[in-house]
C-alpha cells in the first residue's frame, strides 16, 4: 500500500507529500505520524507540502488534525511551502488552520522549530542552564 | 411591395446630396470628422442600400441581402463610440436620411395620398430600424471599451513592491470588489513566493472605504499569505476607517494593524532582526542622534 514517508532528523521528524493527497493516504499518514512521534519521542514534526497542488476540506482537516495530535504529544507541528493555488482555496473554503505554524520553505520552517524547541527545552530545565 | 428602393436606385445622387446636405445642417462634430470622411462615408452607405441583391424589400431588415449594410453601420458606430460622438448624434446621423426618402416619395408619387402613405410609412420603418440597429452597435462598443478599461485598470491597481529583502508591500488603491480581491491575492502570494518574503504589509491608504465584504477580502488575503507562512501587517489605516471597522463589529484582533506604511515598514525590519541607523557625519560638530528602529 502506498505511504508517505516519514524521515528522523534528530528530534524532528520531516514529512514530505510528493503525491496527490486522498482520503485514505491522508489517515494513513495521520495513523503512522502519531505513532511515529510516540516511537521517538519527537519535540518537532515538519510538513512539506511544496508538491502538493490539490487540496480539498477532507486534506485541510486532516492537516489541522495532525497538528493538533502532535501538540497532544508534545511536538510543535509546522506546514512549509503551501502554494498559492492550494492557500487560497483553503481559504475559500474557509479554513484558515488556526492552530497550524506555517513557513515559506523547508529552512525556514526548520529555523522554526529549532527555536521553538531550544526554548522549550530551556524553560523546562529551569534555572540550572544559566551557571 | 415598396416601389421606393427603385426610385433610390434610379436617383443615388439626388439622395445622397440632399442627404448630406440634411445631415450637415443637423448637428455636426467638425471636431471629429471632416467633411470629406463624412461625405465618403454616406457614398458607401448608400452604396450598400441601393446595391442590395434583386428580391431585397425595405419590409424585411432581417434578410440576407442587407447583411452588408447592417455590417458597415455596426463598424461606423463601433468606431464613433471609441471617437467620442454621443449616442444621439450617431443615431441621427441615420435618421437624417429619412426627410430624403419622404422627399423623394413625395415627389414620386405624391399626387396619389395612398400611395404615398404606404411609402412613406415603410421608408420610415426602415430607417428607425436602422437606426435602432445603430445605437445597439453603438452601445456594444462602449461596452467594449468600458470592459477594456476596466481590465486595465485592474492590471495597473495591483503592483506588489519589494521593500527590502524579504518584506513585500501590496499598496491598495481604489475599492476592492470580489475580482479584484482574487487579483491583488494571487499577486501577492505569487510575489511572496517568488521573493521569498516572509513579511508581507497591505497598505489600505488608497481604499476609499471599508466595509464588511471589503475586510472580509483582505481577510482572506491575509489568511492566505498566513498559510504560506508570511506574515501580513495591515497599515494605511485612516481615523475613519478605523471607526467603521469597530463600528461594523468587524475583528481585526488577529491581524498586525499600523496606521502608516513607515510604522508597518519599521516593524517588518524589527521582526526581521534589522536596524536602521543614521550614519553620524564626518565633519559634523554635534553628536549625530543615532536613531535605532
């Protein structure tokens, strides 16, 4: 069966669709993401979706969604490279991913998540990094 | 059957003086056409009235045999709409050949009344068609050239400038309607990607007013260059359309609001870690203030 492969950067996972999205390979995704970010302990999931040139409710929800389950599972979720075509009928079909952290492109995002996560891992070990 | 389309045909030359010289008299535009373009002009169309194919009646302006002469008044009143004539005068400029005909019918056959009549009613007829079918063409060219206009204009309203490297700057200027906004979107985010500027400011300085269809589109656009990854600063606010917007409940609570360019400008360098100073002259005596931003 078809899959979308899911890559392991340290503690980022990198998520690249180069197919056209459906129904199915969209859950899939969402299926082996989740668990894939409970396997390695991910802080950072990033989603590159620069190929992707057809985007209906169903993709756009399911985007949302794995958003959402990564932040349940502690993992900062990022969407780079959304063309144009694809954000405007996003919007047009009036889903605006609120809780979706977009980027231009890959570096970018990347920047992103690094930042965010340095910062996270700083707060979370308290005053013990300053001496 | 009229026996009037013989009779113009036997008198060409006797119509069309009389006709020029109604047509002279009426309103005339020397400004936009000369006499002889004029004169040249009705030859040809009475060339196309009375060289109809035989079997061709004054009664049935639909038939084929007055194709040419319905061609050659669509292209005369195409080409007076882009001159500049009024509809009138373009409508009158076929209408004048109407005292000619009832010239000519009167002196035909003008010791029968009835006959007569039938003459003249039919020559009249024709040439109100005429010129009904006149001002059709005549509209049909404005529309054209309204459409035109429109079209470039609407090219021309929506250029996406570079500000600096990375920052974009879409300044808005006439009221946004729904084509319009599909425009101005896909400018900028095509701008966006090609210079892959992840700040983005819509100057609205130029927006005469804002009502709720307006801030939805820049919503929207604004939405959408947020699912690029740019961010979108809103800026050109005028006092009163800051009171409408609140007046009309609409939330722009999301959105990066400056009320000039320059604010909006300032910001976009801060978020993209850069500074501007002002370089301390050499020979200067005081301290240059130096200004970060």
């Amino acid at each position: 069966m078809e899959r979308i492969p899911i890559l392991r950067m340290g503690s980022y996972l990198l998520v690249t669709i180069q197919v056209d999205m459906h129904d199915r390979l969209a859950l899939t995704l969402q299926d082996d993401l989740t668990n894939r970010i409970c396997e390695l302990n991910a802080k950072g999931v990033l989603i590159d979706i620069s190929s992707l040139e057809i985007v209906d409710s169903f993709i756009g929800r399911t985007l949302a969604n794995i958003a959402s389950m990564a932040k349940v599972l502690d993992a900062e979720t990022v969407v780079v490279g959304m063309q144009p075509a694809v954000a405007i009928t996003l919007v047009e079909l009036g889903m605006s991913l609120p809780g979706i952290r977009t980027a231009l492109n890959v570096e970018s995002g990347m920047e992103y998540l690094r930042e965010t996560v340095a910062n996270h891992g700083a707060s979370d070990d308290g005053d013990g990094t300053e001496d | 059957m009229s026996k009037l389309l013989g009779a113009i045909q036997e008198n060409r030359e006797l119509v069309l003086e009389d006709w020029l010289r109604r047509l002279k008299a009426a309103v005339r535009r020397q400004d936009l056409v000369n006499d002889r373009e004029l004169e040249f002009q009705i030859a040809e169309l009475l060339s196309a009235i009375t060289d109809v194919p035989a079997g061709t009646t004054f009664e049935d302006l639909t038939g084929a045999g007055w194709e040419p002469l319905k061609q050659l008044l669509a292209a005369l009143s195409i080409s007076r709409a882009n001159l500049g004539f009024t509809p009138s005068e373009t409508a009158l400029f076929v209408l004048s050949l109407k005292p000619s005909l009832f010239t000519l019918a009167r002196k035909n056959w003008g010791k029968d009344a009835a006959e007569l009549f039938a003459e003249i009613s039919v020559a009249d007829d024709f040439v109100d068609k005429l010129a009904l079918h006149t001002t059709d063409s005549y509209i049909h060219g404005r529309d054209q050239v309204i459409a035109r206009q429109q079209e470039e204009m609407l090219e021309l309203s929506t250029p996406v400038v570079t500000l600096w490297d990375g920052i974009v700057a879409l300044p808005l200027i006439g009221t946004l309607d729904s084509a319009r906004t599909q425009v101005v979107m896909e400018s900028l985010l095509q701008a966006i990607v090609q210079t892959n500027s992840r700040i983005a400011i819509i100057d609205i300085t130029g927006v005469p007013t804002v009502d709720t269809l307006v801030a939805q589109h820049l919503l929207k656009t604004i939405t959408a260059a947020r699912l690029m990854g740019a961010e979108c600063i809103l800026s050109g606010i005028r006092p009163q359309i800051a009171q409408t917007i609140v007046h009309l409940g609409i939330n722009l609570e999301d959105v990066i609001t400056k009320s000039k360019l320059s604010d909006a400008f300032r910001m976009a360098l801060e978020r993209s870690g850069r500074k501007v100073v002002r370089v301390e002259k050499s020979n200067g005596t005081g301290v240059a203030p130096t200004r970060s931003v």
